[in-house]
C-alpha cells in the first residue's frame, strides 16, 4: 500500500480536534486498522469513512469505545442485510 492511500493518524487528530489516543483506543479495540511506516502511523483511506462515524458517535454522543464497538458491529449487521435483501429482491424480479 502507497503512501497515497494513507492518512496520517497526527494530520487527522488536527483536523478532527481529537486526541491521539481516542486513535489508538479504537485500534486496540480492533476497530480499526493503523499502518506504521517509519514509526508513524497512518489510517488506510478506506477506514476513513467507518473513523469518522466512531469519532462521531464518540465526540458528539459521547459514547464509550464499548458502546461505539457495539453499535458499529450493529450498523455492519445491517448493512449486510440490506445487501443480502436486495439481492433477494433482484432474484425475485427475474422469476415475475
């Protein structure tokens, strides 16, 4: 993976106004993934959009990292389903 792709986990606390270790307490939880290159650590691009839905429900809602743990495994579920029904409906379009 290029650099290209990743973000820094400090130009991302800048910009987000949070501490480093919100960062690193939702990698310790394994909800996300941190890339070190060089000693620094970088956010991988894709990660971006699920981090700042944490961030988020953390900063705004003030929800701990087990509740944030717990809704994001929830919104994943869901997410799912939704997939799984829509192509259930696309199989049942074919049969009318």
């Amino acid at each position: 993976m290029t650099t290209e792709q990743l973000t820094p986990v400090n130009d991302f606390c800048t910009y987000h106004r949070i501490e480093y270790t919100v960062i690193t307490t939702f990698h310790d939880a394994g909800l996300l993934e941190l890339n070190t290159i060089d000693q620094v650590s970088y956010i991988p691009v894709y990660e971006l959009p699920r981090l700042e839905r944490m961030i988020r429900l953390h900063t705004d809602l003030g929800i701990n990292t087990e509740g944030v743990e717990a809704i994001t495994h929830l919104l994943e579920r869901i997410d799912i389903m939704q997939q799984e029904m829509q192509l259930l409906k696309n199989r049942l379009k074919s049969y009318e």
